[in-house]
C-alpha cells in the first residue's frame, strides 16, 4: 500500500493514505459530528486541493440523511452531498449539524460555487468504513475510500 503524507490526522482530522487507483483517507473527530465534519472537509480538500476558484459566492444547503447505521450514515452524507455539490457546481466544505443520531441528520451544508472542480470523485465506498472510538486517544476514527 502506497502511504502519502499530504496532511495529518492530527492536524486537519483526516490524513491521505494511498492515491491510487482510489484514494484511502484516515478520519478521526473528538466526536462523530467532528469525525464527519471532518470527513466533509477531507472529501472536498481532495477535489480542490489548492486555492479554491470560486464564483458566484457562498452556498447553504440543507440535507437531510438517513441509513441504517453510523457506518452506513457517514456513506450516505458524504455521497449525498457530493451529489447536490455536482448538481450546483459546488464544493461544499463545512457542516453544522441540527440533528444528529446513529441512523440519521439534519445538516446545513456551506460550501462555494466552483469555476472548476480539480477532480472528480465518482462515489465513497462502504468498504472499510468501521467508525470506532480510539481507547488509546479517545476520538472516533475510521477509514474512507473515494472511488474516481
């Protein structure tokens, strides 16, 4: 397995693990809405790994998710909001959440309107993401793969 230092956990909550042929991020949060905050924002430093080029201004959106479990949860926000990112031409790098349990959110969403995305990201797969509390460290942590 191919091991990247382009961030690290500690600093950011998220760190690049392998790139290729998907990129594989380690995710961790005090708390799982900082674990998937933080997910939201790995996801987006991935697709614009620079200065972002926005136009237009600032975007809200607000999402509502639900899954079957914490595991599945995160999958379906991050895909989620990929997909209205897509859909608006924007990158969405932020969330404060209104509502948050083990098998669903309400999220506002904050992001940019994009002149270009850097890179696409095809969808977050399932494989792997095992949410955990660390007993060493004390925050939740997990792996993510983006599928290009």
């Amino acid at each position: 397995m191919k091991r990247l230092k382009t961030t690290t956990v500690q600093a950011r909550g998220f760190e690049v693990i392998t790139d290729s042929p998907d990129v594989r991020m380690r995710i961790r949060g005090r708390t799982l809405q900082e674990l998937f905050r933080n997910a939201l924002h790995g996801v987006a430093s991935y697709i614009s790994p620079g200065p972002i080029r926005a136009h237009g201004g600032r975007l809200a959106e607000a999402i509502m998710v639900r899954a079957v479990d914490i595991n599945s949860l995160l999958v379906e926000f991050l895909s989620e909001t990929l997909a209205r990112a897509e859909g608006r031409d924007a990158l969405f790098t932020t969330a404060t959440f209104r509502a948050f349990g083990e098998d669903f959110l309400e999220a506002d969403l904050a992001g940019v309107a994009m002149d270009d995305r850097m890179r696409d990201v095809r969808a977050i797969s399932y494989q792997d993401v095992d949410i955990k509390k660390s007993p060493e460290t004390g925050f939740f942590e997990t792996d993510i793969i983006l599928e290009l």
